[in-house]
C-alpha cells in the first residue's frame, strides 16, 4: 500500500469542461501518439513487418496490441469495437458520466436503491480518518485495531480511480496485520493512511466458495456490460469472470495487470477457459487457474439467475446511464456490487467474442453514434 498524492484538479475541471466527444478524441490521439514512439519488436516479427502492423491497426482504429488480441490476421475487424470507438463510449453517459466515477456518490446512489453493495466505514481526507458515523476516533491506530477485531479485514481504495489501483487489503493477525498479505503493524498503517487524501475504507466482500477455491488472494469479480435496446429496455451485452494470479496487481483481479477473464454464458452462468493477456497481445488459455490447478472452464457461478435478475432490475432504474460495466462478486447467500464504470475496458470481454457480432449490441453503438 503506497501513499498517494492526491490527482492535480486543476487538470481535472478543465477536462470537465471540454465537451466529451472532444476528450474522447484526446485519449485516443494520446493513446495513437505514445504506440508510435516505439516499435515493441516481437522475435518472430521484422521491424518492417511489425511496422506495417502498427499503421494497420492504427489506421483502423485498433492499438497494435489488439492484433494479437483479436487474431485480426484471421478474423474480420469490423466484428470488433475497435479501440478509437472504446475511447468514445466516454459520452454515452454524459453528461451523468461522474456518477460513475465517483465511488462514494456512486455508493450512496446503490443504498438508496437497496441494492446489496460493500459498506463504507470512513473517508481518508488529506491524511485524516474521517467516520461515515460521524465518530470521532481517539486515533486512526485505535480505530483501525477495533473494526479490524470486528471485522477481520478491511478494503482501503481511492474514491476515483480504475483498474485496481491504489487498492490495498488490511487483515487482522496474531501480530498486528497484514496489508496485501505482508504483516504490518498498526501504528505503519496509521502512518501510510496520513499521507493518502481522498481515499475510503470499506468492508471486505466474502466471495463464493467457487470464487476462492479458483483463486483465494483476490476478491474475484465479474464485468456485466449493460446497454439498453430500441425501445430502452435494458439488456446484458456480455459477461465475464475475471481472476486474480500471481502476475496480477496486488490483491485485485485487474485483467491488464495479469489476471483472468473467463467469458460466461449468459443463459447458464457457466464459465469458459481463463484467457491471460501477455506482452504484445499474447494470449494463454487455462482450463484450470495456472496457480491454483482449480478448474475454471465448465465451473457455474454460483447464483448466477439471481445475479442477472438483480442486474437488469438496478440497470432499469437507472435511464439516465444506458451504458455501464457493472463490477459484480458472488457470494454464497447473493451478489455485492462494487462499482459502475462509465467506459468499459472490452479487450476482456472480446477476447472471447467480439461485441459488434451480437447484432443487438451493434445496433445499440450505431443508435448512440459509437459506430
């Protein structure tokens, strides 16, 4: 768990205030811009070749790495959203978008609508521990020690941010604690908190039985892509179950810091192979989990009729965000969600199929003038 200085606002209003199309445009020419400072030759690949590859993909709208991603020597590009058309779902929730990435709004949002979702216990403003309750803690140590007898464990997570960063897990053990599985005392907590600003820390989510016999060091979740169809009732795009490994960032299961995605059948809940992204766009697929030897592939997700129900009801009460990436785990009495996210990653989600093959799906990018 390392301090964080806190994001330089500033910058931040002023991409506020541009309209999203424009900022949409920016990401991918910075994006365009940082692939073309390199080469990134592969070993069975000419620096020639490998150049003519790049141009491709990024005439096409596609970064490079999505070559390998999407085996685009052999499949049909426009089947795919491409990368530059990823960039621009940025507006389809505007101008509602910061709902999303607001994660102490977006929790309140989630109460207030019943839906099951961890608890927020305190905030960390500029280094100090601020309780939901209003409480006023003797110290940070001395609350941290209670809530952590309480509770055994505790999420600390930035109010924004993306992809597992910045999330540390704090557990209770026989000599002091453990953060991200290294042992700790509380007073080093205390002391890392008091140089975060604008971070919570939350209640730990159980995960299914399935989900930690797979892989125990994460809290393993799922992406549930929602849109809504011609007539605005909501419908789930795709669905996959992402894994945490030893390559993966901390204890997340951030697909593009070494994690699975396992695409998940939408009528069954079952699971397909574990796909680890590698470097240029490689991939390996594991029946089983490499670290573990659990079985992924055919393994259902527990109370998946459920999970899809309660998503569509929550998706259908929100109108004014046609379009979210629902991060979801599974428990073994329901479901917890963890947070909506405005502008989905679908490198692990089209890694197993691509979007633009769903016809509904295409349609719901033409309507919102994506495609």
């Amino acid at each position: 768990m390392k301090s964080e200085k806190p994001s330089r606002r500033p910058i931040r209003l002023a991409i506020n205030r541009m309209p999203p199309e424009a900022v949409g445009r920016i990401k991918w020419a910075t994006r365009v811009v940082r692939e073309l400072r390199g080469i990134n030759v592969q070993a069975e690949t000419s620096p020639q070749e490998t150049w003519r590859r790049k141009l491709w993909c990024l005439r096409h709208g596609f970064l490079p790495t999505s070559w390998n991603l999407y085996a685009l020597g052999e499949n049909d590009f426009r089947d795919y959203l491409s990368d530059r058309e990823r960039e621009m779902t940025w507006v389809l929730n505007w101008p509602f978008a910061a709902i999303l990435d607001d994660k102490l709004g977006f929790y309140y949002l989630l109460k207030q609508l019943g839906v099951p979702t961890p608890d927020i216990l305190a905030l960390v403003l500029h280094g100090r521990l601020e309780p939901l309750d209003g409480s006023q803690p003797v110290g940070t140590a001395e609350w941290l020690g209670d809530h952590l007898d309480a509770l055994g464990c505790l999420v600390i997570k930035p109010i924004w941010g993306s992809k597992g960063k910045g999330v540390s897990i704090v557990e209770r053990s026989d000599d002091g604690c453990r953060v991200d599985g290294r042992e700790a005392t509380l007073a080093e907590v205390e002391r890392r908190l008091s140089g975060m600003d604008r971070y919570m820390l939350t209640t730990y989510a159980e995960q299914a039985a399935y989900a930690r016999e797979i892989f125990p060091g994460a809290a393993n979740s799922m992406r549930i892509l929602t849109m809504r169809d011609a007539d605005r009732r909501p419908f789930i795009a795709t669905a996959v179950h992402r894994f945490g490994s030893h390559r993966s960032n901390g204890p997340v299961d951030a697909w593009a810091g070494g994690g699975l995605s396992a695409a998940i059948d939408l009528e069954t809940g079952e699971m397909s192979a574990g796909v680890a992204s590698l470097e240029f766009g490689a991939m390996q697929r594991h029946d089983r989990h490499p670290d573990t030897g659990s079985q992924i592939a055919g393994t259902r997700v527990t109370g998946w009729d459920g999970i899809r129900a309660g998503i569509l009801e929550l998706a259908s009460k929100l109108p004014y965000l046609p379009y979210i990436g629902w991060d979801v785990i599974a428990t073994d009495s329901g479901y917890l969600v963890i947070e909506g996210n405005k502008q989905s990653d679908v490198g692990l989600l089209q890694v197993h199929r691509p979007l633009l093959s769903d016809g509904r799906v295409r349609a719901f990018y033409e309507r919102e003038g994506i495609l």
